[in-house]
C-alpha cells in the first residue's frame, strides 16, 4: 500500500512485474502528485486487476497523518479501512469481522484475537 506515492509514474513500466495487491492512496489537493500525474498512474495500471487507486476528493498531502495540519479524518478513516482490509484479504482473513466493529466468534481463533490488536 501506499499513501501519496512520488514517482510511482516513472516506474509505470515496471508495473506488470506487480505479483501482489496494492492500494494507492492519493489526495487530490497534493502539488507532489497533481491530478495529471495521478491520471498518468491511473493509465499505467488500467490493465492491472491487483492495483486499486483511491483519490480523496478536497484533501492535501499528510491528509491520513493525525499530527499535521492537513490531517482530514473521514478521509484518514476511510484510507486506513482499504488498507486494513488489503491486508486482511493478503493474510487470507475474512473481512465480515472489520465491518461489524469486531470479531464473529463463529470465526477460526486467528482471527478472534487478531481483532484487539487492530482496534
């Protein structure tokens, strides 16, 4: 995963090498990663089904950093869902769990105790 990534563009072609799931995150106010750039990425992974890239309309840079001055919560929030969710999925978990505020105790035990960990 990655949060405002620079210079992702000039690795695009690079980007079939990619053998894992990757979430991007991007803040549409970034002057590092303006919209044409992200467009650009956006176009160099079109045909990839394991790289999803998420805009956060009306935020800048740091917006998922809750100590600097940019920090936008409900975008943070939603970041970190889509990232904790990719790693759930890599880890093989099931994401019932992440969206029901805690653990299905119908759930394997690896999952159970991860949940206090994540919270």
């Amino acid at each position: 995963m990655s949060y405002y990534g620079v210079g992702i563009e000039d690795c695009l072609d690079l980007a079939d090498n990619i053998g894992c799931p990757m979430v991007l995150h991007f803040a549409e106010l970034d002057s590092f990663n303006p919209p044409t750039t992200v467009e650009r990425i956006r176009r160099g992974f079109a045909g990839s089904k394991k790289v999803k890239i998420n805009v956060y309309a009306g935020v800048d840079r740091g917006f998922a950093s809750p100590g600097r001055p940019t920090y936008d919560k409900p975008a943070a929030m939603m970041a970190y869902s889509r990232s904790l969710a990719l790693s759930a999925r890599s880890w093989g978990l099931n994401t019932t769990f992440l969206r029901c505020g805690g653990p299905d105790r119908r759930r394997p035990s690896r999952e159970r105790h991860l949940w206090p960990r994540m919270a």
